[in-house]
C-alpha cells in the first residue's frame, strides 16, 4: 500500500462512517455535523484527484455556509429527539428495503456500464481540476451554458428575497 | 520498503515550523491580551496592570494561571461531547489560517533550503476564505450545546454576522485577486516585494472593505454583538469556564493576529522591508529581517484594532446589518466594477 491508498481508504472510511452517523444520529444537530464531516471527506477526495479548486469549493459552499443554514434553522426551530414524531417498525423497515434494493441497481449499472471499464483514475495528475485550466474552460468552451446557470442563479436570489419579504 | 516512501525530512522540516508557528502565536497571543489591558488603560488615563513583575509584564501568566485553576463546569443540561467540541474548533479555526501565510522567504540549514511557510497551495486565498467559514462552528456550536437561550441567542448573532461580512470580504478579495491575477500567497507577497508598489496603493476600497469585515469576524467592538455583555449577559461562552473559556477568549486574539497577518501579506508587502535591498545581505539574515519585518506589520495591525474597539462604541444590530448588507456590498461591487475597468484600460 502507498501513501495515497491509504489516504483514500482512510478518507472513504471516514465519509462513509459519517454518512451512516448522519442516518443513525437522533438529535438532527448531530446529523448535520456528521454531513459536515461527510463533505470534508469528499474534499479529500477531490484533492486526492487533484481537483483543488472543487475541493475549496465544497467546503467554501457546503461546508461553510450551506451547513450554517441547516444548523440556523435547526437552532431556531430547536428541534430535539424528544418531541420529534417517531416513525413505526414496519415503516423503517420498508425504507431499509427500498433504500437498499436501489442501492443494489446502482452497483450493478456502474459495474456493467461498459464506459466506466479499462479507465484509470488520474491520481494527484492532470491539470483539469487546477483554477486555471477550469477558468480557461468555462469562460472559453462553456461560457453559454456557464452564463444561462448564473442568470438561473440571480433569478433565484431575486425570488428568494421577495417571498422573504412577503 | 515501499510503505510510506515519501521525503521524510521535509515532514519533519514542516512539523517543526508548525509547531514554531503555534508556539509562537500562542505566546504572541497571551502578551497581546496584556497588551490590550495596557492601550485600553491609555486610552482612558490610567495606568492599567503593573503590579505583576516589572512594569506589570507577568499579567499575562498570572492570567493564564488564573484561568487554568478555576473549577471545570459542564452544565448538566448540556450537550456534553459539543460543549467540549465547541472551544477546540473555534482555537483550530483561528489557528488553521497560519498554512498558507509566508512568513519570510528561505532559510538554508544543514544544507537544505527551508521554505518559511508551511503550505504553498496555489488556491492559498479561497484556503483562508474557506477557514474563515469555518470560524462561525466554534461558536454556533459551544452556543447551542450550552442550553441556555442567551448563549445561543448570541450564537445565531454571530454566526448571522459572520455570514453576512464574509460576503463583501470575498468581494473586496476578488478585487485583490484581479489586481494580482495569483491566488497563492507566495506569489502575491513575491509580487510586491519585486514590483515597485504594495497592493494597497492598487486596492485602497479594497483593504479598508477587508479591513472592515475582519474587524467584524474577528467579533471585535464595534463589532461585538455576540457579547454584548449588558444585553445578552456575556454572550455565547456564558456557561463555559476555566480553559474552555481561555479558548473562546484566546482564539479572538488569534484571530486577530491572523487577520493582521492575512492583511500585512496582501496589501502590505508581507514580508517586505521598504527601501531596503534584501540582496545585499546574506540570505538568512534577510529572511531574518523580514520576519520580523512581518510581525512588526502585525503588531501595528494589532495596535489598530485595540485603538478602534476602546474609540468607538458598538453598532445597534439593525445598524450593523445595514452596513454589511448595504454599505460593505455596493462598495465592494464597486470596486470590483473600477478594478475591471482598470485592468481592460491597460489592455
């Protein structure tokens, strides 16, 4: 094993732990500090494959203003596991199931996708995921599709602030 | 063996200037409380602490002490493991922005070239954005794990504060970034010590726009709404005692020492003596120089935010907002527009 194995092991065991502690945790404050730490995981990931501005890029978005929210409203609402509704039995367990089975088909169609076979993985390689080459890319090669989002974006914004006004 | 095969000098070479790094910050950080006590005794004529030692030097220690020795609380209504949590992440948010910092250029030992700076990421200015953000948990979370409706109260203040100046902090950053068309520290700071002018002289909105929302981050007065102590009793660290607390108090001072440094690299030539010629001295005493050079940056730095917080009475929170969401954010779009412009007239 070298160092960027063990790096990714230990960085897919962290994500993957997390993600079951965000399912598992009863406190919903909880549960977003495990996605939290799901997300620092992934960046980890991304850095792993050399795409460091997507990795800044998620913590600086997810991790750090998109999770604040989840904790404001969760704070303000103040959510606690005592009076959150408890589902029954049979209900959790059907969600196990339908989860899992969909889960299942996921595997098999990445594991047949014959677009996915005889590719290696371009570790600490490559320069698409540096801040230039991807700025080169969206301003010249993707500037129309890269423009239409931000409008997407701003007409968001703008609906946004009048229901909050409302 | 194959196991491991990296370059384990430079490891070590990094552990040490890490563990400098912190030691020093924490040291820095005690004697600038002390610091603090003596330019707010000045500013209101009296003669401040100086009964400790001479000139009242060891203060600071007795403080440390003091705090260390109080009896540990945890409230039993709070949420234990995050209460702990709480004060570790708001010191290792404060401290994790010294990476990226150059510190000075090189240094040559034993026959090795030594980088002064920890990590020369080429995306070193979204890093520093990206643990600003962070900042905000330390707080939201010692606050909410409290149980007590003030503390949190003061938490949600905070981190609604902090949200909102992070906003026109990137902006004002943007405008530095088209300026000098580098993310990485390094070659911001390298820029300026070979170009004729600091970057301050190409940004001034820009510095005193980041200059402004530090203060704000830094949860400084006027910017102290999270503790507005006669409102909200003492703010989001009500319930935390002894060293806990020490964390809460220490990490503003840290994050007022990085913010200083942040500052002194990006606008004020970090590292960079004026009107002296490093090539004229051997290279370690330059790099000597301009280590010191940069800390003398920071303690002025340092000395303007004391001098503002003991001037200047504190915002009213409708106040506070207005001037982030409606001063700060123009402005900052503003500059970013005359920056453009700039940069298209000199095509």
């Amino acid at each position: 094993m070298n160092t960027l194995e063990i790096l990714f092991y230990a960085l897919s065991a962290l994500a993957i732990i997390s993600a079951v502690m965000v399912l598992v945790s009863k406190n919903p404050i909880h549960s977003v500090l495990w996605l939290i730490l799901v997300f620092f995981a992934i960046s980890g990931h991304y850095i792993l494959l050399n795409a460091q501005f997507l990795a800044i890029v998620n913590i600086i978005v997810y991790a750090g203003a998109i999770m604040v929210l989840f904790l404001f409203v969760m704070m303000l609402m103040n959510v606690k596991k005592d009076n959150e509704p408890q589902k029954q039995l049979w209900v959790k367990l059907i969600g196990v199931i339908a989860g899992g089975s969909f889960l299942t088909l996921l595997i098999a169609l990445v594991k047949q996708n014959t677009s996915f076979q005889g590719r290696d993985v371009l570790l600490k390689d490559g320069n698409i995921g540096l801040i230039h080459p991807l700025g080169q890319a969206l301003f010249t090669d993707y500037v129309v599709p890269f423009e239409i989002s931000s409008v997407l974006f701003l007409s968001a914004m703008v609906g946004a602030v009048i229901i909050g006004k409302k | 063996m194959t196991l491991l095969a990296f370059d384990w000098a430079m490891i070590i070479e990094k552990l040490i200037l890490i563990v400098i790094i912190v030691l020093t910050t924490l040291l820095i950080t005690l004697y600038t409380t002390f610091g603090e006590r003596k330019v707010a005794a000045i500013l209101q004529d009296r003669p401040g602490p100086n009964r400790a030692g001479p000139f009242g030097l060891l203060q600071p220690l007795a403080d440390g002490l003091k705090l260390i020795m109080k009896e540990e609380i945890i409230p039993t209504s709070a949420s234990k493991w995050l209460f702990i949590l709480g004060p570790g992440l708001a010191m290792t948010a404060s401290l994790m922005t010294s990476a990226v910092i150059p510190w000075g250029t090189e240094i040559h030992l034993f026959g090795r070239t030594i980088e002064l700076q920890v990590a020369d990421i080429n995306i070193g200015l979204l890093y520093v954005f990206a643990v600003v953000s962070m900042g905000v948990y330390g707080i939201m979370i010692g606050g909410w794990a409290s149980n007590n409706k003030f503390s949190l109260m003061s938490a949600l203040r905070a981190a609604s504060q902090a949200i909102s100046y992070e906003i026109a902090m990137g902006l004002a950053l943007i405008a530095l970034l088209m300026s000098t068309g580098s993310l990485s520290l390094k070659t911001i700071v390298a820029d300026q010590v070979t170009g004729n002018w600091w970057n301050v002289v190409y940004q001034p909105l820009g510095f005193l726009i980041f200059f402004i929302c530090a203060m704000a981050e830094c949860n400084r007065t006027p910017f102290d709404l999270p503790e507005a102590e006669n409102e909200l009793n003492f703010g989001y660290h009500q319930e935390y005692s002894s060293m806990k607390l020490g964390f809460y108090l220490f990490a503003e001072y840290v994050n007022m020492i990085m913010s200083s440094a942040i500052m002194a690299s990006m606008y004020f030539g970090g590292y960079d003596l004026p009107f002296f010629d490093e090539s004229t001295v051997a290279p370690n005493i330059a790099a000597i120089i301009g280590v010191g050079t940069l800390l003398i940056k920071i303690v002025l730095f340092v000395f303007l935010f004391m001098w503002i917080r003991w001037t200047i009475p504190r915002f009213r929170y409708d106040q506070l907002m207005n001037l982030g969401w409606k001063k700060m954010i123009p402005l900052a779009l503003i500059n970013m527009l005359i920056t453009g412009a700039f940069i298209l007239s000199k095509l």
